[in-house]
C-alpha cells in the first residue's frame, strides 16, 4: 500500500517572489545576470549609456538608418496620414494600403511571388516553421541557430533533429535516416553571434537530393549582403532553390517587425495557419513606411553597404592585430572571444568605462565556455570612430591575453 507523506514531510509551497529571489541569486552566482541599460538619444554612431558617451558598437544598425531623417520624415507623414496604429489584426481590419505596397516592395527584393509581414523575427520564425511542419514531419536545424528558430521548431512537434554548426555530412547522415513524411531544413544565413556564413549552395543540394523543404533566416544579412541588398540567398543565387527567406526591417533597414517571401501558396498558407500573424495586431503604419522608405535607400545607396564592408574588415583586421581572438574572417558582427562569463561581462564593463558600448553574450545564448564580447559595425561609423573603439579596446584588454576555453 502506498504510504501518504505526512505533512511534516511534506515540502511547503515556495511564493512567486520567493521563487524569483533564489532563482536570480543562482544566476548572479554563475555570472549569467543581465540587466537593460538606458540608452539616451537615437541608434547613431555615439550614443549616452546609463549618463556616459560611448561609441556604439553594439546596435544592429547596420546601415546608420534607423536615425535617418528620410525614414523619420516618411514616418511622420504616415502617422498624419494613416494614424499611429493599424487597430487590428490583419485578419480583421489592420490590413492597410501601406502593409501591401511593402509587401510587394519585399517580394521584388527577395525576387519571390509574395511576402508577408510578420511583427518581429521571433514571430515570423515561430509562425512559419509551426506552419509548414508538424506530428510526423522532421525539422533540421543548425546548432546555432537563433533562439526564434529554435523555439519554433520546438513548437512545431515535428521530431527536431539538431546537425552540428555548418556540418552538412552530419545533416546528410539525419536526412538519409529520417521516415518523416515532410522535411524542413532550417538556417540562419548570417549567425547573429559568430557571424560567419551558412554553406547554403550545399546544403540546397541535399534539400533537393532528399526532397525536403528550406528555409533561411536573412535577419542579419537583408539589406546588407547582395548585389541588391536581398541577402545571402541573392548573393549566391538561390531564389529558386529557398523555399522561404526569412527577413527583419529592424536591423540594417532601420524600423521594425519582419517578413517572410516565398510562392503565393506558402503565404497564403501562412495567412491562413501562422498563429502569430493571424494573432497580433498588425504592424503600425508609421513603421511599414519607414521601411518602405529604407527600402529605396537600399536600392539607390549601395555605398553605405559597400562602407560597412570596409569598416567590418577595418576593425577585424586591428583587433586581430592586438593579439585578439577574433571570428576567422572579418563580418559585420565581430565576436571576440573570452571563454569566461564573469570575465566577459567584467570587461564589457571596463570598455564601456573606456568609452566603447560593446556588449558581453553569455551561456545560454551561446555555449558555455564560448562566451565573448560581440562587437557590431555600423556604414555611419568614421574611421577615427574605429579608430577611436580600437584605443578602447587596446586600453583594457593589453594587459591581459584574451583566449577562449573549450571553443
């Protein structure tokens, strides 16, 4: 017979506040607490963090227009216009003029049939990857994958198979051995915290050999990589071969929310399926015209991307030079890798005290042992702004030899 606990054995229940208490000390103990800064004044080049000047090197800014004054002005006639909120989901009454205009704006870019707007990356990652697959179907997934992806795939009940960071034979292996009934490959094409670049040619060839769909993550490279600005996928040709692309406006293109481009009949699928379009209310219009307005920027001033080329392999290359453990090849998101957490977060502290915002990303954003200051490179930073975060960086870290553990 099973024995009842009595009740002075029985465990009290601990109040939320409790809770929170103890699980925030275990966090400050393994050196994984994060707190919000405040930052004053626009995403430009220098900003005031928590009262002090810092060079900005941590925004995703990428192209400087997220305080360019024609995204402001279009954003502003917009709200005179079409007013401050689109008051509905699009399902509803939010489908305004302007979301469809950027939606064909998107699909051109992208050179798909369609495209729709999603109200971030997170949503359009979860939203899509739960549409297109679920019980009985297999997901595959790099390893280091954003946090949206993976959630995504978690959410999908697809059987969830994880390959190796760009390891397409371990990839080939989980495709050759799967029964599901559909396939889904799933990439980041720039990885937002290594900053390297997906092998998507191969990895399109095995979509194609075991008949299974692909989908790319462009948040990091739309705007920024490509003869047009469309991304990794333009760059190396693959429109036809990428069942979905997946891209952000709040990054290079300055404003807000997200999209997905594909054929008409995926996204349609997704307006009839994807929880998080058909739930949320849709993308305000001040934001849809700002990124419409970013989008003709993009179109008419390749320079600004051909300048954050440079300035990436300007700051890799003296970073590199301080002896640093730098990504192996230069990019506009720059990691430079420490190993430890604490020390991490302690000499992001010290940099900022230097005058350089360079943020800390720690375990579980990345693996443990593996945690390094991310550096991020703007087209409006100057030379003697770089110049300027290379003295900061020499000023804290020369008297110290920076290495990664276990990477």
């Amino acid at each position: 017979m099973t024995r009842l606990p009595t009740l002075s054995s029985v465990v009290p229940p601990m109040s939320g506040d409790d809770f929170a208490t103890r699980a925030l000390q275990a966090r400050a103990a393994a050196g994984l607490m994060r707190r919000m800064r405040m930052v004053d004044g626009p995403q430009d080049t220098w900003v005031t963090v928590d009262g002090q000047r810092a060079l900005l090197l941590c925004s995703n800014n990428y192209l400087g227009l997220a305080n360019e004054p024609r995204l402001i002005a279009a954003a502003q006639r917009a709200a005179t216009d079409f007013g401050v909120g689109s008051g509905a989901s699009r399902l509803i009454s939010g489908s305004m003029r302007l979301h469809h205009e950027l939606e064909e704006r998107l699909a051109v870019l992208k050179h798909t049939q369609a495209a729709l707007l999603f109200n971030s990356g997170y949503q359009a990652n979860v939203g899509t990857i739960t549409a297109l697959v679920g019980v009985g179907d297999a997901v595959f997934s790099d390893a280091l994958n954003h946090a949206s992806i993976i959630d995504g795939c978690r959410l999908s009940r697809s059987r969830v198979c994880v390959y190796p960071h760009n390891d397409l034979s371990a990839l080939e292996h989980m495709l050759q051995t799967t029964a599901a009934r559909r396939r889904l490959i799933v990439s980041d094409s720039i990885f937002s915290m290594d900053g390297d670049t997906a092998r998507l040619r191969p990895l399109c060839d095995l979509a194609e050999r075991y008949d299974a769909m692909v989908m790319v993550d462009e948040a990091h490279a739309t705007g920024v990589v490509g003869p047009n600005g469309a991304g990794v996928v333009e760059a190396q040709g693959l429109q036809e071969r990428v069942t979905v692309q997946m891209g952000t406006l709040g990054k290079a293109l300055g404003s807000f929310g997200a999209f997905v481009a594909a054929r008409r009949s995926i996204v349609d699928l997704l307006i009839n399926t994807a929880r998080s379009f058909i739930y949320t209310t849709a993308l305000p219009p001040p934001v849809v015209a700002a990124a419409l307005a970013a989008l003709d920027i993009v179109r008419d001033e390749p320079q600004r991307r051909l300048a954050l080329a440079q300035n990436s392999r300007f700051l890799w290359s003296a970073l590199r030079q301080l002896g640093l453990d730098v990504a192996p090849e230069p990019g506009h998101i720059l990691p430079i890798f420490i190993g430890d957490a604490t020390t991490t977060m302690r000499l992001s502290e010290q940099l900022l005290e230097a005058g350089a915002f360079v943020q800390g990303i720690r375990p579980p954003t990345v693996p443990d042992g593996t945690a390094r200051l991310r550096a991020t490179v703007m087209s409006t930073h100057t030379h003697s702004d770089l110049e300027a975060a290379v003295a900061c960086f020499s000023q804290v870290l020369r008297s110290r030899p920076v290495a990664a553990q276990g990477r």
